[in-house]
C-alpha cells in the first residue's frame, strides 16, 4: 500500500503526460498514414496501426512490470543486463538480413531489435561505472572503461549495420561531459609526448563536445545560408551567409552578457562575458572561414557537401527519400491538410517511402501544418528539458546519470529524426520516439521512461 | 570540483536545436512555396482524355466514318515477376527474341534525359510507368490473350479507339490518321506523344474540328502512378468532349458505286451538285481498303505496299493528275468565242481537214452542230479568232493580247489554278499565257499558229478531274459555280465561308444556250459522240473527249450534267488508255447519273460490261 501511494504522490506527471500525448498523438498519426478504408478498426491487426495499438499495450504493461519492480535492481544489476544485451547483439550477426541489416532477432513482425535495448542497458552501467568514480583522479584506464562502455555495443551495431543507432551512441558523449569526465589523461598521454610540453589541463579535454557541437551546428549553418545572398537597400555590400550567422552571434552575445549582467554573480560576470566574447570572436572567424573555405573547394566536392545539405536537388536520384519527405512536410502549409488528409506521405501513394516509421514526422507535418508541428517540437523540448530537471534533482549521481542518458539519446532521435525530414540532417533511419511505429523502439523508449519515473519517484529514499 | 553549471550549456543546446527547427518548419511550411510545388508535382497528375474523333456523315445520313474501340497491351516493368518469357511469347503469338527486342525498343524509344546540374545523362524509361508493350489490338486478338494475362503480372490491356470505315469507298479523300511528329507536338499544345493526327484528306483539312475538346482531370497518384483519388474532389476537372459530327455533301453510295465501276481501271470520276458546289463522289481508281492505314500497326505494314504498287493507289487522281482535256475543252472554246463576240451561235466554219484530222461525214453549222460533232476544224477557227483579234498589226503582238484575254476567261472557269476545296494537296493544271510561252520561243516571237493545239484542249492545256467536273457544273449553271468541296456541315455549322461564295465567270448567261444545246445533242441525237450515254427518262448533256496520249493508247474522257432541265449532277468521268470517250467515259458516266438520279439501273448489260472491263494496261501487283 505504501508503495502505491508513493507511485501516484512521487510520480512526475508533467512527464508521464507528455509521455502518454506522444503516445496518443503517435499511433493517431501510424493510424491515419496507414489507413484504408477496407479495414477501418484502429486494431485491424493486418494493419500497422493494429500491431502498434498491441505495442503500445505491452509496452505500458512493461512499464507497470518496471513500476512494481524494486528500483535498486537496476544499480545492481547493470552489469548483467548490460552483458546480456551485448550478448543478442552477437546473436543478431547470425540472424538473417532484413532490408540488408541484421538487425532483428525473431520471426517477421515479432522480432525485435537488440540495438534499441542496448541503449538501455549502456545507459544503466554508464551511469553505475561514472557514479562510482572518482572524479578528481580520472585515469587513462578509467576514461578508456567509460568509453569501452560505449563502444563495445557500438562496434556490434556497425557491423548489422545500423548507421543510426551507432550515431546515437555518441549522445552518451554529452552526458560525460555533464559529469565532468574528462578526455584529458588521453591527450595528455599523446601531447606530453612532445618534447617541452608540460601540460596538466586542457581545456579541449574536458569541452570537447561542446566544442564540437558549436564547431558543427555553425558549420552547417553558414553552409545552408551560404547561397542566401540578400541586397538590402540601405546597405552598400551584400550580406552573404556567414554575415547571417556572425550578425546573429552578436545579437546572442549581447543577449547573453546581458543576462549575465542581470543574474549572475559578481565574479561569473567579467568571466562568463569574457568566454562569451572569446566564443564570438571563435564562432564569427570559424563561420567566415567556412565560407570561404566552400567557396575555394573544387566543384565536385562543393556538390557531394551541397547534396548531403540539401542544397542541391538530384530528386529521383540520391536525394529522392529526402526530396519527397520535405515536399510533404512543406505541402502542410500553416493550418495542414487535416487529419487523414496527407496527400503525399500517406502509405498507399508511398511518394515518402518509410513514412509509417523513420519520416513519420512528414505524415504529421503535411496533416497539422506548422500548428501542429510547432507543438510537437514545443512538447519535445518540454519533455527534455523536464528531464534534466528531473535529473538535477537527484539525490543519487546514478540516478542523475540515467537521467541524462535518457534525456540526449531521446535528444538524438529528436534532433536527427526531425532534422532529416526538414533536410538538417542527413537521412539514417531512426526512429522518433513514441511515434514511429515498431515494437523494438515503442518498448525500449517507453521503458527507458518508465525506469526514470520509477527512479525519480523513489528519489527520496535514497540517502547518498 | 562542480560541474553542475554545464546542465545549462546542454538546455542550450536543446533549445538552440528546437528552435533553429521551428524557424526552418515555418520557413518551409508557411513562407516559402517551392515544397508546396514540389508535392504538386509528386503527388497531383494532370491527366489528359483525348474524346473519340468525331464522325462523318455522308449526305444521306450513312455513318462513313466512325470509331472502333482497340486494345493496347500495357507493361509496368515493376510489377513483372517471374516472367516466364517462352510462355509469354507463345501467348502474343511472337519469338522470344522479339519480345526481347521489344522490351529494349521500349526502353531506347524513350530516349535519355541530361541533367542541366550535373550533366548526367539517365534514361527517361522508368520502371514504375506503363508503356504500351503491344499497340492496337483487335477485340478479336485480345481477347485470346487477356483471359491469361493473370499468369503474367505486369501486363494488362488498355481501351483505345481508333477509326473504322464501315464502306471501303473514298480512301484518298477521307484521309488517315497518324502519330503526331515531335515537330507538331511543339507546334501545337494540344498534342502529346503518342496522340494522332489527320495526315491527309479530310481527316487533315477539318483536323481541328474533329479532334475536339480534350478533357482534364486532377488527380492525387502514389509513387507508382496510380490514381489515388482525384484531386480538389473534380473541382478543375473538365470533361472531355466529342466534335459534332462532320456531313459530307458525298453519296457513300455512289461514291462506292464509282469505285465499283472504275474496278480494273486507272482513272477519275468526279460528280458535283451543281448548285451547291458539293462533291457527290470523287473516284480515284485504282483506290485501296480505308482501314489498311488505321493504326501504327496497319501503317507500318500495308503504306510501305501501297506506296511502291505501280498503279499508285495513293495518288489522288481527281485532285492531282493533270491530263490534257482533249474536245471537253470546246465547251470552254464556244462560250468564251460567244462572250467575246468573235462568232455568233450560227456561225459555220468548213470541216477543213487540212488544218487538223477530223472524223468524216459532219458539216457544222452552227455552234451546237459543232459540240454535237465535235469538229475540230471548226475549233482551230474559232481558237485563231479569239486569239488573232486584229487589235494590232504584228500578229505577234496581236496573239499576246488574245491569249492573255483566253487566259482571263479561263481562270474565270476555275481553269490554271488552284480549285481551292477542301482536300489539301491540288494541282492547278495548266493553262498557258503570254509569259509561258515566251519562255518557249521568245518574247513576241509566237502567234496562234505555234500554239493552235490548244484550241481542241491538246498540246500545252492541262486539267484535273476536279476542273473537268467543274466545268460541267458552270455550264450547268449557266455561268457560275461554286468552289466544289466535301463538307456540307461542320455540327450545326454549314460549310466553310467560302464555299458559300458564288464565282461568276465572264461568259453571259445567254451564251449557254446553244452550247448546252450542242451538249444536249451530243448525247441524244443520231451524229452524236456520246450515244451510249443516252437514258430515255433522263436528259442527259454531255461532252466527249478522246485524248491523243503520245505515250499510248488515247485516254477517253467525257463530262456531263443531268438533267438538262435543272441540274442535279455534274460529272466528269476521265478513264486513262481507254480510246474513245464515248466508249468508256460516257456509259460509266451515265450510269453514275442514272443510279443518282433513279437510284437504279435499268441497263444491266451496259453495267456489266463496264464493271468487267480491264482497262488503263493496269499492272498486276506483285505481292
């Protein structure tokens, strides 16, 4: 009795309702991409949105399994079920190849797909090994477990292959960086080899995905407006791409000192607006660089990047999947075409192929136009950024660890999923958590949820 | 040390993320359209319907022309599976070599496609679309083929229509159909690949108001090209329609009747209402089957036949062939030396056999003794009259003036130039002038004695069928006619503009009379040429014609109206390597006349002996 007055008063319900909304607004869009009229009943099993109605059942049965169990087991049994996924990740090379991957174990529809617990089980023993350690004395052999954590399973999901999961992994990368681990004693082993060198710190070491994250997203950024070039009146030059993204790194950095001015410490002030001029300077040469950088490169490479972007068009060729998704994304218009309505995603005219499973975003979009997907992004970042509030909250670094696990691969899958479909990233096939349909991620999302709000609602219990 | 502040770097992240998203979502979705039309062009097809060709209709109401419906077998590469090639073959009744050399004429026809980007060059074939793998298929064919296309997946019929000619008569004037050139579908928007076109005849002339009005529908189709559903609910659709029918002035009857009559024979008939201007009939013999060049598959195998046939089936004869009239032309010779007032309808003028050969026993005294004999003495006076006025003292000089007045008349008759009808492809025959023959012998250096040949229609002078008939159509007339045409109505439409215009020619009306009488005589009365062509309820005028041929045998030509009192047919007959007009030419043309007129023949042995009749030195065709 006490456990489930705990449950209903310990549970976050901001979570658990986003949750169940995905959940809702998920198979409504599988039901409607793949509707025909023949079989209308949302659990016609024949269909997909029949199978993921019984996905979604198990996976909330999962959940309730999750729910019941003790949430020690995970701390303690990280390691087991960590090499227990490794092992079907073993098994499923032997496995035949489905669509060219050997990604599934089981028979047709009710195989699943070892990759999508995987990350499970990686995040449980990261967050286990990382809470364990000691932060202040990291070794060459404690960075190397941590990263051995991650790459065992991903070496295993490269050789399926599964282009998307194995990038997915690298989300674990901005959950160490939180943690404070460092790459340091790595590249202080390399660097000190050098004579004269003496370092104990870098600072590349310890930033290095922040780093590469801000180094990518400009990048990417000054390419895509690279062949925006506006002649504003009032203005005696032409502002090209990189101008775009400099002028905008200025209005942030005003933003930012600002906010800085008002709310931060007396001694964050000078040192934040300092990073955040240093950064500006780094961003603003970093952008131009880039600039002229593609400008200089020989024609055929300009093509392969200006493809890869999206910014060149081969529509029936290379670029087809992408072409045909963005079509349909941009054919919903403000308001959409309403539910039911998609014209060019919908499985029976098949232009988007995938569009029940890696482009479902592009059914949603061209039904509920930017309404719609403005709330799905919104919901999105909610359901994120609750999380890391969830994990901050943690009295255990386990816990917390989890936490932001869960948060950056679901992070991932947002960002790639979304992002491929609106021509931001490049097409590999993942999943959108909650929507897509299949059994293998719908389950291995909902429990990675479920383990998290069962861990949060215990959260007290705990005593480190 | 304490890490906690980087949470914030990765909310930042998040956000910066999520928001760079929302701008390029609403970027995508609400500011720009290219996506909008990118999926328009995915997803909405724009399907054209061509409407069956409209129908012709001769002018007693017979269907002549009208629509059959045909199949194409279809093949969407993507759907064959398993194709067991052998069995297929055996099936279409081909080899498998040529079913293997169809699929690669299928993809090859579609030609390639270069990129302007990247300069790529890719096959326009797509495997997803469906290309007609065998065109035209009979009902009969395809239904001993469809019943086992289940067996093989990929391949399905298709409804298509094509022209059928339930008479086999009027072959070169109907004209046929062909696939549109690329040249044409850039000229005009209306024709797609694969659509066909009127290429001769009247299919060609009234192409536009047969083709009629093609439908659109939108529809929503899937990457495979199926209809899904039709766009905006059929909001901009518009419905395929039909062109009102065409009627011909033509007697289907009659016109097979001619054909009939003209079996074994190389020659022309050509029979007008002469009030209207309408074309009866226009025999081209030898003709050929209208439904040989229905359809690319009829084409391909019987036009290359047709075109290397000796005896030219092809060749429009009352429209193109140009012969010397021979004596029809004295018709012409008579009213214009009336009109000039270069002899009166009494004048005489001896059977001087010196001049020129004449047949014996006439002495014409007057202008219808001189049709009704048809003398050609008689005509070269009458010709040096008209030609050698004496308006000027160099006789050279003199005959330039007459002849160029000649020519004036002649043109009035419709003689020298273009009949502009409504079947494109006319000769305008030949009637000389000052200028032609100074380039012969010289400026001024010619009188009527060069030239005299002309004045019995031999020598230099040249006519179509058409302009023969024609003829006979003034004279019935009496001195207007018509631009003789094929179309009656266009829908509830009649006849183009300007075969609404009468033509006058410069001959008074009063000047017929004798002429007609002459005509008359020639038909009914003892010492006439054209005796055989007399019918004892029918008054028939007429006019023989033996033309010397130095190639061979003479042809035998013979123009005619009926009945004398208020014409109904005017008609030339012109049968080639013949002899006399008044053996051949006069009885076919009698009896085209009578089975007009009474709709029936009542001398069978007259019909017998011309249906049986071979004639012309036709060659036999080898096969």
């Amino acid at each position: 009795m006490r456990k489930e007055e705990n449950l209903i008063s310990y549970l976050d319900w901001p979570l658990f309702i986003s949750f169940l909304l995905m959940l809702i607004m998920g198979l409504a869009t599988v039901y409607s991409v793949a509707y025909t009229p023949e079989d209308p009943s949302l659990f016609d099993l024949d269909k997909q949105y029949g199978k993921q109605s019984i996905w979604i059942g198990i996976s909330l049965f999962l959940g309730l399994l999750v729910f019941l169990i003790d949430s020690d087991i995970y701390r303690k049994f990280a390691f087991p079920i960590y090499l227990s996924t490794l092992l079907l990740l073993v098994i499923v090379l032997f496995m035949p190849a489905i669509n060219g991957a050997r990604a599934w174990i089981g028979i047709g529809s009710m195989g699943i797909q070892p990759a999508e617990f995987s990350k499970i089980a990686s995040s449980l023993l990261l967050a286990k090994y990382i809470s364990e350690l000691s932060l202040k004395q990291q070794t060459i052999a404690s960075v190397s477990r941590a990263i051995a954590i991650i790459l065992v399973p991903m070496i295993l999901i490269l050789l399926q292959p599964d282009a998307g999961t194995f990038v997915v992994f690298t989300s674990f990368l901005f959950v160490m960086y939180r943690e404070g681990l460092t790459f340091d004693p790595l590249i202080l082993s390399i660097i000190n080899k050098v004579p004269g060198f003496r370092f104990k710190y870098t600072w590349v070491g310890s930033h290095f995905i922040p780093i590469l994250f801000v180094i990518l997203f400009l990048s990417i950024l000054t390419l895509l407006l690279q062949q925006e070039e506006t002649d504003f009146y009032f203005l005696p030059f032409k502002v090209s791409g990189s101008m775009y993204v400099i002028f905008s790194l200025i209005i942030l950095s005003i933003i930012g000192i600002a906010f800085i001015r008002q709310f931060g410490s007396k001694r964050d002030r000078s040192r934040v607006s300092a990073v955040i001029l240093l950064g500006l300077v780094l961003g603003g040469g970093l952008s131009y660089t880039v600039d002229a950088g593609f400008g200089s490169l020989a024609p055929h490479q300009k093509d392969r990047i200006e493809l890869f972007l999206g910014l060149r068009e081969d529509p029936n060729g290379k670029d087809y999947n992408r072409n045909r998704a963005m079509a349909a994304v941009g054919s919903g218009g403000f308001f959409g075409k309403g539910y039911n309505k998609a014209s060019v995603s919908s499985v029976e005219s098949n232009h988007v192929p995938e569009s029940e499973t890696d482009f479902i975003f592009c059914p949603f979009a061209e039904e509920w136009g930017f309404i719609g997907t403005l709330f799905l992004v919104a919901l999105y970042l909610f359901m994120l950024i609750r999380i890391i509030f969830i994990a901050e909250r943690q009295r255990s670094s386990f816990n917390r660890i989890y936490a932001y696990c869960v948060a950056m691969i679901l992070f991932y899958h947002f960002a790639i999923n979304i992002g491929m479909s609106i021509g931001f990233a490049p097409v590999i096939g993942i999943p959108l958590p909650f929507f897509s349909y299949g059994g293998s991620s719908m389950m291995s999302f909902s429990i990675m949820i479920f383990i998290l709000l069962k861990l949060d609602s215990q959260r007290k219990d705990v005593l480190s | 040390m304490n890490f906690d502040a980087r949470r914030y770097v990765l909310i930042f992240f998040i956000a910066i993320v999520g928001f760079s998203y929302i701008i390029r979502i609403f970027y995508m979705q609400v500011i720009d359209d290219k996506w909008k039309l990118r999926a328009q062009q995915i997803a909405e097809k724009r399907k054209e319907i061509t409407p069956a060709r409209a129908v012709i209709f001769d002018r007693n109401g017979m269907k002549i022309v009208s629509n059959r419906t045909y199949f194409n077998l279809m093949m969407v590469e993507d759907k064959i599976k398993n194709l067991d090639t052998a069995a297929f073959a055996t099936l279409i009744g081909w080899t498998v070599e040529e079913v293997r050399n169809r699929f690669k004429e299928i993809v090859d026809g579609e030609g390639r496609y270069k990129n302007p980007n990247t300069g790529k060059r890719t096959a326009n074939y797509q495997k997803i679309r469906a290309y007609p793998f065998i065109k035209e298929l009979t009902l009969e064919e395809v239904s001993k083929i469809a019943p086992h296309l289940e067996n093989f997946p990929g391949f399905y019929e298709e409804v298509t229509s094509m022209r059928n000619y339930p008479y086999l008569g009027g072959a070169n004037i109907l004209g046929y159909l062909s696939e549109v050139t690329r040249e044409e579908v850039d000229a005009d928007q209306f024709y797609k690949p694969g659509n066909n076109i009127g290429r001769s005849g009247i299919e060609r002339f009234y192409e536009k108001d047969l083709r009629g009005r093609k439908g659109v529908k939108y529809v929503v189709t899937s990457a495979l090209n199926n209809t899904i559903e039709s766009y905006a609910s059929g909001k901009f659709d518009t419905i395929a329609k039909q062109a009102e029918p065409l009627k011909l002035g033509m007697d289907m009857l009659i016109q097979a009747y001619g054909e009939k009559l003209l079996q074994n024979k190389k020659g022309s008939i050509v029979a007008i209402e002469p009030s209207s201007g309408e074309i009866l009939a226009m025999v081209s013999a030898p003709s050929f089957d209208p439904n040989l060049l229905v359809g690319r598959r009829n084409i391909r195998m019987n036009y290359p036949k047709l075109v290397l046939d000796p005896n030219m089936p092809l060749f429009p004869r009352p429209l193109q062939a140009e012969y010397p009239p021979g004596s029809i032309f004295k018709l012409v010779q008579s009213l214009i030396a009336l009109q000039e007032g270069v002899i009166t309808p009494n004048s005489s003028f001896p059977c001087d056999k010196s001049l020129v050969g004449c047949h014996p026993g006439h002495h014409a005294s007057n202008i219808s003794e001189a049709v009704q004999f048809s003398c050609n003495p008689y005509y070269y006076a009458v010709m040096r009259r008209i030609i050698q006025q004496k308006l000027r003292k160099n006789s050279n000089i003199d005959a330039e003036l007459g002849l160029n007045k000649w020519h004036k008349y002649m043109s009035s008759f419709g003689l020298g130039k273009v009949l502009e009808t409504d079947v494109s492809g006319q000769r305008p025959g030949v009637i000389p002038n000052s200028k032609y023959y100074d380039k012969w012998y010289g400026h001024h250096q010619w009188a009527f004695s060069t030239i005299r040949s002309i004045s019995i229609g031999q020598g230099e002078v040249k006519l179509t069928p058409l302009q023969m008939a024609n003829i006979a159509a003034i004279i019935a007339n009496k001195g207007w006619y018509y631009t003789p045409h094929f179309v009656k109505s266009i829908g509830s439409k009649g006849p183009l503009s300007n075969f609404k215009i009468r033509k006058k020619t410069m001959v008074g009306i009063k000047h017929f009379e004798p002429v007609i009488e002459g005509m008359r005589r020639v038909v009914n009365e003892n010492g006439g040429t054209a005796r055989s062509a007399r019918l004892d309820e029918i008054v028939i005028c007429g006019k023989t014609g033996t033309v010397q041929n130095p190639h061979g045998q003479d042809h035998s030509v013979f123009i005619a109206f009926a009945p004398k009192n208020n014409p109904k047919i005017a008609i030339a007959v012109f049968i080639e390597n013949a002899g006399f007009g008044g053996t051949w030419a006069a009885p076919i043309a009698s009896l085209v006349i009578e089975k007009y007129l009474n709709r029936k023949i009542k001398d069978k042995d007259k019909e017998k002996r011309i249906i049986e009749a071979k004639l012309s030195n036709l060659k036999e065709i080898p096969e």
